[in-house]
C-alpha cells in the first residue's frame, strides 16, 4: 500500500492492539487473568487467529460452528492440565549449522543460496510478492542481480524454495525433537521454543503464508500438502498427550492450527518485546497456549 493508506492502517492495527492489551491488565489487576506479558499475550492470540480465515473453511460446517467455544476453551484453561505443574524446559538447541569444510565448491554455493532464501523471506514477510523486487533483495545482500539468477531461473522460483526451506526448517526440528525421551507437553514446548528462536534469529525467518497465492497452482497445491503433513506432527503430539493424560482434553485440529499459525506470526516480535533472552521470549510468547488466561 502507498504510505498515506498504510501509515493509517497501521496506526488502527496498533490502536487494536493497545485496546486488548489494556483490557487485558485490567484482568491481571483484577485477579480474574493469570499474572503474564500482555503485550506478547495478544500477540500471540492475535497472531493465531490470523490463518483461522483460511482452516476454518476447510473444516465440516458443524465443526467450524462449534470452533468458536473451541478457541475460548484452549485460550482460557490451556494445555497443561490444571491439577498439573509445569515448568519450561531449556531449549533443546537444536543446529543445522554446517561444519567448515574448507574451500568446497558445493558447499560454498548452498551457503550463497541460503542467504538469497533468507533475503528472500524478509522481503517477502515484509512487502509480499508484487513489493518485493530482485534488486532490492541482491542490494541487502550486497551482489549483483547476475548472482540471483545462478541461483533461481525468477522471482517465483525463489518463493518457491523459500516455501520449501522454511518447510525443511520445521520439519527437521520437528523430527529431532520427536527422538527425545521428553513428555508430549514438553515436546510441544520445546518445537514451539525452537521454532521461534529460529524465526527470530541470523537463521531465520520462516516464509508467512500470506505470499502463498503468488505461486502457481500446482506449486501451491504442493506446498500445502507437505505443510499438512509437517504440521500433522504437532497434532499427533497434541493427541498422545490428550490420550495420556499429560494435556487437556483440547480439540486437537483448532490446536494445531491456532498453533502453526502464533509460529508464523512469532517473527517480527522484536517490534514488541526486547529479545536479549530468546528462549524467555518464546516462553512468553506460547503461555498461554500451555498455562491459559485462568488464574491456577
């Protein structure tokens, strides 16, 4: 948008946010919400509410009448169990960094096409597809337009794989932390954990789905089955805790998707909060999907 529209946009949005963050001290001060960070608390709501747009059309009708009360519930009372204690675990630390390999050709090229995919998502999260021009991603990286196009035949292709790398992303954290002896509660927490201090780190961000219909329709069509069966995995989670009692009887698929969703929304948070401690952020950011609004 020009400046003039978005610059009023943007101070509505905010206003929005001031609102339900005041509303939501008042709560704190009145004993009826649990002591939290309200500004990183509607965040997080209202991040997770974003993609609801998009899974609740896919949803059968009875379902997505009742899905209302199922986001209340989840938000109120939280995952953790109330006759429960919990307490965050450390951040399972996972890395993908490389080992140095010296002058190896191959290697030296994934690094280049990684840096274009991670200037490619920030460009992208920030202007969407038609904003974004390849200058501008070359210029942030300081090379040529010619060096772009060693790497990615247009501007779709680079979407493309940035879909495709914020995907690996997820499912390789996804996948080591599902190796750990930990508890589904904590394996929850600590994907969520992991996740958000990738988004928010020299590693990141992951691609938002708000460029998703900027790709060709098989391309998007793909994409969307992989991430569905990425994304199964937290659901799978969700329901072995459910079924051994470490997790509130929650509806698996409203959580799953409410969770993805605060994911995608969680870069950008430095906006926000300050980010001196990562892992206390990522914290903050998914209370209250673990502990709820209710005071325990």
């Amino acid at each position: 948008l020009k400046a003039e529209h978005r610059e009023v946009l943007e101070e509505e949005y905010r206003r929005l946010l001031r609102r339900l963050i005041d509303l939501l001290n008042r709560g704190i001060e009145a004993g009826q919400i649990r002591p939290c960070n309200p500004v990183v608390t509607i965040r997080a709501i209202v991040g997770a509410l974003d993609w609801s747009f998009y899974w609740l059309y896919e949803m059968p009708a009875d379902e997505s009448k009742e899905a209302a009360s199922k986001i209340r519930q989840l938000f109120t009372n939280g995952l953790v169990p109330r006759r429960s204690s919990f307490e965050w675990k450390n951040s399972h630390n996972s890395s993908n960094a490389q080992p140095s390999q010296g002058f190896n050709r191959e290697a030296q090229n994934r690094i280049k096409q990684e840096a274009f995919l991670r200037a490619g998502t920030q460009h992208f999260n920030r202007k969407g597809f038609s904003g974004t021009s390849l200058d501008d991603i070359a210029e942030s990286l300081d090379v040529s337009k010619g060096a772009f196009y060693y790497h990615f035949a247009n501007k779709e292709a680079l979407l493309s794989q940035c879909y495709e790398f914020t995907l690996d992303q997820f499912e390789r954290i996804t996948s080591e932390v599902e190796q750990t002896d930990l508890s589904p509660i904590d394996k929850l927490g600590a994907v969520c954990t992991e996740i958000f201090e990738l988004q928010n780190s020299d590693r990141g961000p992951l691609i938002r789905y708000n460029t998703i219909t900027a790709l060709p329709l098989d391309l998007r069509r793909a994409v969307l089955n992989r991430t569905e069966e990425i994304h199964a995995k937290l659901g799978d989670m969700i329901a072995e805790g459910i079924s051994e009692g470490s997790i509130e009887n929650q509806n698996v698929l409203v959580t799953r998707h409410l969770m993805v969703s605060a994911i995608n929304a969680a870069v950008g948070i430095d906006q926000w909060r300050r980010l001196d401690d990562l892992t206390s952020a990522a914290h903050d950011f998914f209370d209250v999907f673990f502990l709820g609004l209710k005071p325990r």
